[in-house]
C-alpha cells in the first residue's frame, strides 16, 4: 500500500469518526429529551395520584388539582382512542390520540381508577425539534470543519513521519531487476524505520546470498554434469557399433534410453532453475506416452496390472517433446510405483490427457500439499520432488492439472 493512501485514510478516519460520533451524539439528545419530558408527565401524575388518592379515602369526589389531568373511576370511561389502544396492551401508559393529542395514562392503585392527562398543549421537545435538529446539524458541521483541519494537520504530520517509509519504498522501486539493493540502512534514522530498514536490509542480504548459492551451483551442475554425459553419450555410441550379444544388446539399449533421459532432464530442470525460456513445438503425444512407458515400464515388472492407452496416434500438443517426457515420466512413474494391481489407464479427450490408477490413493490432508517441493507420502521411496517438477513446468508452460485421489486411487488431469 502506497504511503499516499495511508495518509488519506487518516483524514477520511477524522471526519468519519467526527460525523458517527455526531450522529449518536443528535439520537441520544433526543432519546434523552422525549424522556426527561415523559418521565415529567409521569412523576406530575404521581404526584396527582396521591392528591386523588387521599380525596377517596375521606370519602370526597376526586378532583385533580391540574386542569389537563381528568379521573375515571372505571377502565370502560376511558376515551375509546386510549381504551382501545389499552385493551391490546394493558401496560401501555403513552397514547396519540386524533387532531395531534397525547395522553399519559397511570392506574391507580387498588382499583381505584385511572388519570389521564391529555399534554399535547405541555409539550416542549416537539415544538422545539426543528430547532434541535438545526442545532444539531451546526454542531455536526462544525465538528467535522475541526475534524477535517485536524485531519490535514495530521496528514502533514503522517507526511512528514513516514517520508523515511517513501524513500525506503524509492530504493526498493529504483533497485535493478537483476540486483538487490545493499547498504540503504545506515541513511534511516535509529527509530521504528530504520528498524524496519534494517531487518529489511538483512533479510535481502540472507536471499542475495540463497541466491548466489543457486546460481553457482546450477552453474556448476551444467558445467560438471554435461561433461560426463557427453562422454558417456559417445561411448555408448562406440559400444553399439561393436558386435553384441542379444543380452548386451537389451542392456544397452536400457543404458542409452536412461542417458537420453538424464540428458532431457538436465536440460529442463536447467531451464527452470534460471527461469529461461523452455522449448517451443508441438508433439506427437502417443509417441513421447510409449517412449515414457517404456523407460518407466521396470516399475510394473512381477506386477498384475492392465494398462490401457486411449490416445489417438495423430494427436499433438502444443508441448516441446522435451519437456512433455518429463511430465509424463513423473506422472507414470508414480502410476507404475504406486499401484500394485488392478488397473492403469491413459487417455486423452477434450485437450485433457487423463491418467487413472487403482493405486493405494492420497490421503485428503496431503492431497492440498502433495505439489509442494519435498512434500512425500509414507510409503514413498523418492524425495517428494516429482510432483513438484510437474506443477513448476505446468506454470511455466501454461498447463492446468488437477489431482483427486480416495482410496479406490488417483486420477490426474493435464489440460492442454
């Protein structure tokens, strides 16, 4: 979030703030008027009720001293507007009555009778709401003209302290795409930023150094690595040239077939680590999902397991041919590892290779982690990376996929 918007946050707090606190101030002002003048009218009857009160014990007629307040000596003498109203609610004490009247309505004790005081003649708060509210409204108005100048000198007050968090966020924006800014610490000040800085500048320094790690070893790895598999690429050449017994003959095969995988491998992975660009093409995919099958086939060995292929020989996928082994050598290859018996199928429709299996299935809590780097189940002999080579080449090629998995085993989508 930019610094500017923080800033504006805690003006719109101010006047916000100010006109909730406004409002709540304006109801409760009238909620506290209504009652202090009905509790009026209540306490005045009260005070009546004792007057009347005190004329029946001695036997007199009962008349109260306050002209607007009348006795009914039975509940059926009563007003119909009020009795009927009183006839729904018995402890109702408030009554609108027509042509703009109010009544208070108390009940005497021991059935003595009722007063009721007709006050629409007494009553203040309603003759001065319209002042009120224009009050209120003035008082609202000036508040948020404080609250807003409050607000702008707090605004210049946030400027001015979180300039430093501006020139921090300048440094992080101006840095190279290809270098993490250095030595920007020492220019904050030693307070809650240049804290921030700080950590900021040692964390940076912490992946600046990850960093260097990787890209010496991914260095090394395609010097070291390429070198011993180029030998042993002519060699293996040499050696089929020389006469060979049927035995040597499959074995070599098995060699050359696991060094043209290494050497596939080495290139993507390469790829990925230093982020550049995979190879571009379209594939034949039966023939990269025979080739697959084929290298991961010592997995099925000894095993009663159908495996079904339903892919058209002419179908091709917007995939290097390269990059589509590798998928399909680690999907495979968790097929063939992980199911014992049963069945393995393969098929493609609707630009979506399916891959199903009767295997021992994922458990559901490791389901949602099972495409992250190092993340294996129990009985896994690997290192919990395959899946995750699969989700990084499906990003970087623009490939969904899909895993679900019960007990029954696990079915994977490749939408292309």
């Amino acid at each position: 979030m930019k610094t500017a918007q923080l800033r504006n946050r805690i003006v719109i707090y101010f006047v916000g703030s100010t006109l909730l606190t406004s409002a709540l101030f304006g109801l409760s002002s009238f909620l506290f008027a209504y009652n202090i003048e009905d509790q009026f009218f209540y306490d005045l009857l009260k005070d009546e009720a004792k007057v009347v009160q005190t004329q029946l014990s001695q036997g007199q007629a009962a008349q109260p001293k306050l002209d607007f307040i009348r006795y009914f000596q039975t509940q059926a003498q009563l007003p119909s507007v009020v009795l009927s109203l009183l006839l729904e609610e018995p402890n109702r004490r408030e009554f609108a009555g027509e042509n703009d009247q109010h009544f208070h309505l108390l009940k005497l004790k021991q059935q003595q009778g009722y007063l009721l005081a007709e006050v629409s003649d007494h009553l203040v708060v309603r003759k001065i709401t319209e002042g009120m509210v224009y009050f209120l409204l003035f008082v609202c108005a000036f508040a948020c003209l404080i609250a807003i100048i409050m607000g702008f000198a707090s605004y210049k007050i946030a400027k001015r302290l979180l300039k430093p968090l501006d020139n921090l966020m300048v440094i992080l924006n101006n840095a190279p795409v290809d270098k993490l800014p250095q030595g920007f610490a020492t220019e904050f000040k030693n307070d809650e930023i240049g804290t921030f800085a700080k950590t900021l500048e040692s964390a940076l320094d912490r992946i600046r150094a990850f960093i260097s790690r990787e890209q010496v070893f991914t260095r090394d790895v395609s010097h070291e690595l390429r070198t011993p598999v180029t030998i042993s690429q002519g060699a293996l050449t040499l050696l089929k040239q020389t006469s060979l017994d049927q035995q040597q003959t499959s074995l070599v095969q098995r060699i050359d077939s696991a060094q043209q995988q290494i050497e596939q491998s080495l290139t993507v992975l390469l790829a990925l680590a230093r982020e550049d660009q995979l190879g571009q093409g379209k594939s034949r995919l039966l023939a990269a999902i025979e080739q697959s099958i084929i290298q991961q086939y010592d997995h099925l060995d000894g095993k009663d397991i159908e495996l079904t292929v339903d892919v058209g020989s002419l179908i091709e996928v917007p995939v290097e041919k390269t990059s589509l082994l590798i998928l399909l050598n680690n999907l495979l290859g968790n097929a063939f590892k992980y199911t014992s018996q049963g069945r393995i199928t393969i098929s493609f429709a609707n630009n979506t290779l399916l891959i199903e299996d009767t295997g021992q299935g994922i458990k559901n809590d490791e389901q949602l982690l099972v495409f992250d780097e190092g993340v294996k189940g129990k009985n896994s002999q690997g290192l919990g990376l395959g899946l995750n080579i699969v989700k990084r080449l499906c990003e970087k090629l623009a490939l969904q996929y899909t895993l679900t998995s019960d007990s029954s085993g696990t079915q994977v989508e490749i939408i292309f």
